[in-house]
C-alpha cells in the first residue's frame, strides 16, 4: 500500500466520523426545551388562574337610609303618640342582606320611638342580575317602643315595605303596633328617605 493511498483512507475516515457524530448532535438527540419557556408558560398559566379566582364578586346592593314623614294614627287605645300620629323621622340600619334595624319615631313634646329587628324579603329580578336595584323589599320584625314623657318600654311588631326609587331615595311604608298596658297604638307610617348607610 502507498503512502498517497494509505493518507486518502485516513482522511475519508476521520470524515465519516466528523459527518456521524454531527449527524447524532443535529438529528438523531432530542434538545430539551429551554427552560425559560417552560417557565414562562408556567408562569403565565399562575397569573391567569390568579386573575380567574382573584376577582372579586359584586355584592348585593343593601338599603339603608334616613327620612322624613309621618305617621297616621290607627288606634288610640294606649298612652302613647303613635295612636294619635304626627311628624315622623325614620331610618333603616342593614345589618346583613336580609337582617336589618327598622326605626321610626313620632315627634312631640312626649315624643314616642320604636325599634325592630326585622327580616326582610326583596322582590325583583335579584337572581338573574343581584347588583340590580330590587323592586319592592318587604319586610316584618319585632322589637320595643319607648314612650318618653313616662319612659315607658313596650314590645312592638311591625310590617311594611320600602321601595327603591333611584340607588339614593327610598320610599319606606309600615305599620307599627305598640302593645302597652293600657292597650294597643296602631299607626301607618310613610315616608321617604336618602341612602346613608351601605
């Protein structure tokens, strides 16, 4: 064997090596994926899981307000103001969104006040939309009224209904009967009164 031959064999098969070992680099070994895309998606899919759970749920709006009116009296059969009627301020506290402080209380020298736990019952398209204003809230509840010439404590019920006008004034109408040991004061109050409370 020459030395030209000998040299072209050596030369081909350095070649062949160079060509397979590139071959295996380039073709035949799967690269991972760059782990800074890994994370990137990673972290992409967090802050979109964060955002879906994070947002926070509009609550229902609740009424609460102060207003002006009057009562009318019903029945006189007791000492205090609320049988024979007059000029009124009333008020709604909420409490939760159903559970709220009802108070309203007739204005005189010997004025009368009462004030009830009551339970309320909103009518309105509140399970399709539950932001939306409720069309008519009715609303029931015990609690005690205060004769305050005498000072004098009473149980108390009451039934009536406030009716959202816009999201600030409130239409508010109920009857209050007073039972004390003279006898029973029934009154009508309406009213109307300005959102205060939220």
């Amino acid at each position: 064997m020459t030395l030209t031959s000998r040299s072209f064999r050596i030369a081909s098969a350095f070649s062949l090596s160079s060509w397979l070992l590139l071959g295996l680099n380039t073709q035949g070994v799967a690269e991972p994926l760059p782990m800074k895309v890994l994370s990137t998606t990673s972290e992409e899919e967090e802050v979109a899981q964060f955002d879906s759970s994070g947002e926070e749920e509009e609550q229902p709006q609740r009424i609460g307000y102060v207003g002006l009116g009057g009562t009318l009296g019903l029945s006189d059969d007791g000492e205090t103001k609320l049988g024979n009627g007059g000029f009124s301020i009333m008020s709604r506290i909420p409490l939760t969104e159903v559970l709220s402080v009802h108070t309203a209380s007739v204005v005189s020298s010997d004025g009368y006040s009462s004030f009830a736990l009551t339970g309320s019952f909103p009518v309105g398209n509140r399970e399709s939309a539950p932001t939306e204003r409720p069309v008519i809230v009715p609303f029931a509840g015990v609690g005690i009224g205060v004769e305050f010439e005498d000072f004098d404590i009473d149980p108390m019920v009451t039934v009536g209904a406030d009716i959202p006008i816009t999201d600030t004034v409130t239409g508010t109408t109920r009857v209050n009967a007073n039972f004390g040991e003279e006898g029973t004061d029934i009154g009508l109050v309406l009213g109307v009164g300005i959102r205060v409370f939220r």
